[in-house]
C-alpha cells in the first residue's frame, strides 16, 4: 500500500509535539512552584493522539485516518479526588468540634483548680477547721474572728470562680440582658467569618460555572474553594452538593446557604432576649427567614462552643460546672445559717439569742443572677464576731445558754462538711465537690481522647489525599527531563525534516 | 495505610508535626519531673484524681480531727494533774483528821491542825479554779467563771460552773459522729459548801473539809473521826473520776493512733497517685529525646535529598 505524506505537514508534527512538550515543562513549572501551596492539586497535562489524516494512496482508495499528525494538548487537569473531600471536611469538623469542648472545659477546669492549695474546695476545708477550731474555743474572740475571715474568704474564691466562669461563658456565647456581649462572643466572630466565606464560595461558583461553560478546567479556582469549603466546615458542619458546570450548593442541615452563585441565607449571631437568669447562648438565625438553627450547628468550632457555652446536661458545661458551684455554696451557707439562727451567741443584751440582724452568716440579697454572686457575709457579725452563734441552745439550761465556752454549734458548723444535704443528692459539701470536679474531668479526658483520634485518621486521610494530589518534586524532575528529552527530539525531527526539504529544494539541480 | 506516593509536603509536614509531638511530650515529663506531680489536673488522669481528691479531703479532715483529739488529750491531762493535786490534799486532811481523832492531842495542836485544813480548803479552791489557756476547765461551759469562790469570813464555797442539773460536757469531734467529752463537773469533783453560823450544809470534798475544820475549831472528836470515812470517801471519788478520765485519755489517744496509723497509708496512697516514678520519668525522658534526636536527624536527611542534587 502506498500512502502520499503531504509534503510540508512534518514541520507540523514536529512543531506540536514541541509546543505539547513545552507545555507539559510549564505544567511541571507549576507543579513544583506549588509544592508548598495549601490546598494545591498536582496538574496534570492530558495529551492525547492528534486526529489522523485520511491519506489517498496510489492507485488505492481513501484510506480514512490512517496518517499521524502526532500530538494535541487537551487539558490541564488536577489530580483530585472529590469524595475525599466530603470525608476530611468531616473529619475536621469532628475534631475542631471535640478540641473546642476540650480547650474551654480545661479552661473551666482551671478555673475551679480542685487540686491548688487555695482553690474552692481549700477554702471550704479551711471554713470547716475554723470551725472545728472555733468549737475548742467559743470563747476566744480571735478565733471568732478567724471564723469569719474564712467565711469570707470561702465566699470569695467561690465568687472569684463563679465570676470568671461566668465571663468566660459570655466571651464564648454572650450574656442574655448584655447585648453588646453577643456581638463580641466568640460564636459571633466566628459566624461573620462564615459569612465571608459563603460569598466568596458563591463568588468562585460564579467564576468557576463561566470557565466550565466555557469550555476550560479552572483548576486553581476550584482548589481556592475546596480550601474555602476546608476552612468552614472547621467553623461549622456543612454538607457540599455538586452541580452542573462545577457549581455547588452548601447546605446546613437541611437549611441550604449557598445555590450556585447566590448566598441564600447569611447566618445572623442576635442576642437571645428570651433568656433567663440563666443567660441562655446566642441564637444564630438564617438572614432570610430568621429561623433559629442552633440546633443544626452541632459540628465544627460553633457547634463546638455552642455546647460548651450551652445549657445541656448531657455532657460538662461551663454553665453546668457554674451551676453547681452555686449549688454548693448555696447549700451550705443554708445549713450554716440555720444552725446560726437556732444557737446561741454572745449577744447578752439580747439574752444570747440571735436576732433579726444576727440570725444569718451569710446574708442573700433579692435580685434575678445566680445565689452565689448575691451572698455577702454578715456585715453585723463582720463588725462583732462575739454575734456567731458558737453555742447551742441547750434544753437543760434555764435561758438555752450553757456558757461562753459552748462550741457545739461550731462543732455541727464543722461537721457540714461530712453533712449528707439533700439538696446536694443526699451527698456531703466534699464527696459532692469531688464527684463533680471528677465528672468534669472525665468529660474534658474523653474529649480530648476523641480529639486526639479524630486528628489521628485525620492526620491519615490527609496523608491519602496528598497522595493523590500532592507534588512530589522527583517526580517532577523526572517528567521535567522526560519532555526536554521529548523536546529535543522534536527539534531533532524538524532539523531532520528541514535538512531533507533542504537537499529537496536546493541541491537538486 | 499504604501510600503509593508521596507528596514532599507531606514529608515536611509529617517531619515537623512529628517534631512537635516529640517536644511536647518531653516539655510534659520536664513539667512532671520539675514539679514532681503525677496528676495536676482530674483531667489528666480522672480515675487516679477522683481516688487523690477523696484521698487528700479524708487527710484534711484526718488532720483536723488529730487537731481536736491534741486539744482534747491536753486538757485532759490537765485536769487529771488538778485532780491529782486534789487527791494529795485529800489525802493530807486524812492524815489530820487521823492524828487529831485522837482525844491526847492538845487544844493548841488541834487549832494548828484547822488553820492547815483552812489552807487545804483554799488550796483546793485554787485547784478548782484550774486554768488553761486562760479557760477555767472546771467551770463547764462557764470557761470565763471562775468555778469556785471562798468567802473567807464564813468559810463558804460557792459553785459558779455549769451546774450537774445542765449540760456540762464540753467535747471534741474525733470522727465523723464520734464525741468524746474533756472535762469534769467542778462540783462533782469538789461539791460546794454553805455555813451559816454553826450550821454547815453542802457536799463533797468541800464539805467535809469544812465540817472537819469546824470539829477540830470546837474539838468534837466524834466528828473528826466521822469525816476519816468521808474524806476517805472523798478520795475514792475522786479516784474514780480519774480512772474515768484516763479512760477517756486513752480512748482520745487510741483514736489518734488508729487516725495516724490510717494517714500513714492514706499519704502513701496520695503520694503513689500524686507523685511522679522519678526513676521512670527520668528514663522516659531518656527515651523520648532519643526519640527526638531521631526525629531531628531523619528530617535533616530528608532536607538534604533531592533528586535535585543529582541532576547536573
């Protein structure tokens, strides 16, 4: 079979496989130029077989794609895998929602400091020893004093305590009755940045759906938005759905936020004006229907803070830990004055009885917070310890008042300690202090061991989708002098063609 | 996980986190070995925590007790120290009532001896009147009264304590629960003497003392004989009373030995919870900056390749 090779299509031939091969080098340019680049997908040049020509033969019919024409550039692709994604940008959800609950509840942990030597359950140890001191020697009025010194100093490091939980809460969540508070929160900081990357998602949709349409791959684009997509669903738990031309929809729960090029609902931090004393979190609602979607934030550093900051039971809060600080106090400064109430003092000028302005330790004032932050010590028996009701009011004793050396109502002040309250679960003030610190820490461990896991596959899928996507710059190298070697020798070829049209033009004469 | 490819960033990245890790874990065992605490926070170990924090609020409270059982057992050997001192005088106006019974001894003997029964009667007042830490232990929970008070035109003794009608017992918490008394009525040791005129009423030690005075003071040596047996008597009391008060001493110190003996494994177990196995940190740390070490050196080796450095 004889074929007729058009006279001048060699230089064609050659002058694509060096423009493919430059391509390719320009790919691997790139390719190296990003190795470090985050969120950066290895291109890729796709190369295909140019059509071939139908080439009439001598004294044979049309023989139909039967001549190469060499080489043709059809894409730049990146390696990337889609489904990947989906799974790590799950992943980091889970793991910045759990390091979140372990950061703030280490911070509550702090706070209370149950094993420091003035931390809460120190000052109460010491409450309950002066006490028991103050038993040995009702009468001495410098260990009187002492008792109310440790009264004070208890309420202290409770209200310290209950303070900075109670600010730290608000900087994670707000404070209902603060509005101010709601805007500078932690949750709200975070839901402006979200918002900031729902438009520029939607913007790169946009962008990315006229490239697609358009005929092209816009592999940098779609890189930008899977490291955007990345960096919210750390924010919070979104799903990604894919559509035509590139374009994709962002979901939260069910609510949709981003469609194609529009940002259908923006998320809005408001303060809860429907709270109670007990400062319920921020509400986050969608812009357009102003439907409150707290319930759907369970992932990510928002749903993260959201439970920390929240009201739930399930598992520690800071408003729980507050909470049963308040609880705690609350108990014993009940049982403390109302064995204040029932003894006897030194009052003589009121026949040891204690009276309207003595009857209480710890005095409560009228108001909507938390008990703990509304307790102050006596003023009165501040100014005159001889008003602590040492004494009990004995039966036996004409009058109740056995003797300035009666102690047995400090005694049973100090015996509060191994008391069993009901209104601590039938638990005593320590064994209750004990058993919640020790539940507190053994939610922050458990959160922090899922932490730690989720970062373990995390860490793993990573490694898997580098991969397939990352530069290994070897290989590069490698393709690098595979296309020079490529490129020199189409420049071989032309220089060969071009000598034999040479000889074919010039030298036959 | 098999990975087929390797991305370089991934071997930097994994270098440096692996770094990272290596030196937290050696900056937390520096923490442990510096501070010498195993646990700082229930957190860190919540099952060890839980036992420490019980642990170390049952030795606060142990140490309070201790506290309470010392104040007790002073007291209490206080007062039996008193009560000895009453016991000699007893015994002293015994051996009086003893020589003057005897109808040979002389007018002028018999007025010595009543002037030395009037000084055991305000020797004894003085005992009564005991006090520690300025508190008159006598005096029940009267501790700003002085129990006793000898008017000594007349010779009476009144008591001014926390009657035996009442509650007199002042005591110390040992336990949870557990009470023990530190003191004795003052008028149960001493009891208490009127006299009116030739008339003498009351009761106890005081009493008796007083009645042998006045028989010595008119001679009748049929009374002084009569009050050998009560002083006798006396006495006997008041030797029961300090039996019962050693009783109490020892049950106080029982109770602290057996408070001691239990803190001594309580510290032990604070101590193996609480404590770092300084052998074994220290050996850990050997390990991990091995470890450390490696990390560091891999990295340098991996920096260093390239194919790069192969290609002219």
């Amino acid at each position: 079979m004889g074929i007729s090779v058009p006279g001048f299509m060699s230089y064609f031939t050659a002058h694509r496989s060096i423009l493919a091969s430059q391509a390719a080098m320009q790919v691997v340019n790139t390719n190296i130029s990003n190795a470090n680049t985050v969120g950066y997908s290895r291109q890729r040049l796709e190369i295909q077989t140019a059509n071939a020509l139908d080439a009439p033969g001598v004294g044979n019919n049309v023989a139909n794609g039967v001549l190469g024409q060499g080489v043709q550039v059809v894409d730049v692709t990146r390696s990337h895998d889609r489904f990947q994604d989906a799974q790590i940008r799950t992943q980091h959800g889970l793991y910045e929602n759990q390091a979140t609950i372990t950061d703030y509840l280490e911070r509550t942990e702090g706070i209370v400091s149950p094993l420091s030597s003035n931390g809460i359950n120190a000052s109460m140890q010491k409450f309950f020893d002066a006490a028991h001191q103050l038993s040995l020697h009702a009468d001495d009025l410098a260990i009187r004093t002492n008792y109310i010194k440790s009264a004070q100093n208890m309420l202290n490091t409770f209200q310290q305590a209950a303070n900075q939980l109670q600010d730290l809460r608000t900087s994670l969540v707000g404070k209902s009755g603060d509005s101010g508070s709601y805007d500078t929160s932690q949750t709200a900081l975070l839901v402006n940045d979200v918002n900031t990357k729902l438009d520029n998602v939607a913007a790169l949709n946009s962008q990315i759906a006229n490239v697609t349409a358009s005929g092209g791959t816009p592999n940098d684009l779609l890189d930008k938005r899977d490291v955007l997509l990345e960096e919210l669903s750390k924010e919070m738990n979104i799903s990604v759905t894919y559509k035509d031309n590139n374009q994709i929809d962002v979901k939260l729960g069910s609510n949709i936020l981003v469609r194609s090029g529009n940002v259908v609902n923006s998320l809005n931090a408001v303060e809860n004006t429907g709270g109670d004393a007990d400062d319920n979190p921020v509400l986050i609602q969608l812009s357009s229907t102003s439907t409150t979607v707290n319930s759907d934030l369970t992932g990510g550093k928002i749903g993260g803070l959201l439970v920390v900051g929240g009201n739930g039971t399930t598992t520690s809060t800071i408003r729980g830990v507050l909470g049963q600080l308040n609880t705690l106090f609350t108990q014993i400064a009940t049982e403390i004055n109302s064995l204040q109430a029932a003894g006897q003092n030194l009052d003589t000028a009121n026949n040891n009885n204690p009276v309207a302005t003595s009857n209480t330790v710890f005095d409560l004032s009228v108001g909507t917070t938390l008990s703990v932050f509304r307790y102050s010590v006596n003023s009165n028996i501040v100014a005159d310890p001889s008003l602590v009701s040492a004494a009990i009011t004995d039966s036996t004793v004409t009058g109740g008042f056995a003797g300035v050396g009666d102690g047995r109502n400090a005694t049973l002040m100090g015996e509060i300690a191994n008391k069993t309250i009901a209104g601590l679960g039938n638990l005593s003030p320590t064994s209750y202090f004990n058993s919640k610190v020790s539940i507190l820490g053994s939610n922050i461990s458990a959160a922090r061991d899922s932490a730690e896991n989720y970062q373990t596959v995390l860490e793993q899928m990573d490694g898997r989708r580098l991969a397939i996507q990352g530069v290994n710059v070897e290989e590069e190298m490698v393709d690098l002098m595979k296309y020079q070697r490529a490129f020199e020798a189409s420049a071989k070829v032309l220089n060969t063609m071009d000598k034999v049209f040479d000889l074919l033009i010039n030298r036959l004469v | 996980m098999t990975i087929s490819r390797v991305a370089n960033s991934q071997l930097y990245d994994r270098g440096v986190s692996n770094i990272q890790n290596n030196l937290s874990f050696i900056a937390d065992l520096q923490n442990k070995i510096a501070s010498g605490r195993r646990i700082e926070k229930p957190s860190e170990d919540p099952v060890g925590a839980t036992q420490l924090l019980g642990l170390l609020s049952e030795d606060t409270q142990s140490e309070q007790y201790i506290k309470n059982i010392e104040e007790g057992l002073s007291e209490i050997s206080l007062t039996d120290n008193a009560l000895g001192t009453v016991g000699d005088i007893a015994q002293r106006a015994r051996e009086l009532a003893v020589r003057a019974s005897n109808a040979a001894v002389s007018q002028s003997q018999l007025s010595g001896f009543s002037s030395e029964v009037e000084g055991l009667i305000s020797q004894l007042v003085s005992a009564g009147n005991t006090t520690y830490g300025g508190r008159y232990i006598f005096s029940g929970f009267k501790t700003d009264t002085a129990p006793f008070s000898l008017n000594t035109t007349t010779g009476t003794v009144t008591f001014s304590g926390s009657p035996t009608t009442e509650n007199y017992e002042r005591t110390v918490q040992t336990a949870k629960g557990t009470k023990i008394a530190i003191n004795v009525n003052g008028e149960d040791v001493l009891g208490n003497v009127t006299v009116s005129g030739s008339t003498v009423t009351g009761s106890g030690l005081l009493y008796n003392l007083t009645v042998l005075k006045k028989a010595m003071d008119s001679a009748d040596y049929t009374t002084v004989r009569s009050s050998i047996d009560q002083i006798q008597g006396s006495l006997q009391d008041i030797l029961e009373k300090q039996s019962d008060l050693a009783g109490r001493y020892n049950e106080l110190e029982m109770t602290k030995n057996r408070i001691e003996d239990r803190r001594v494994l309580q510290t032990q177990s604070i101590a193996t919870l609480q404590n770092v196995d300084l052998p074994k940190a220290i050996s850990d740390l050997n390990f991990q900056q091995n470890i450390y070490e490696g990390s560091l050196s891999i990295l340098q080796r991996i920096l260093n390749t390239s194919l790069v450095n192969f290609l002219q």
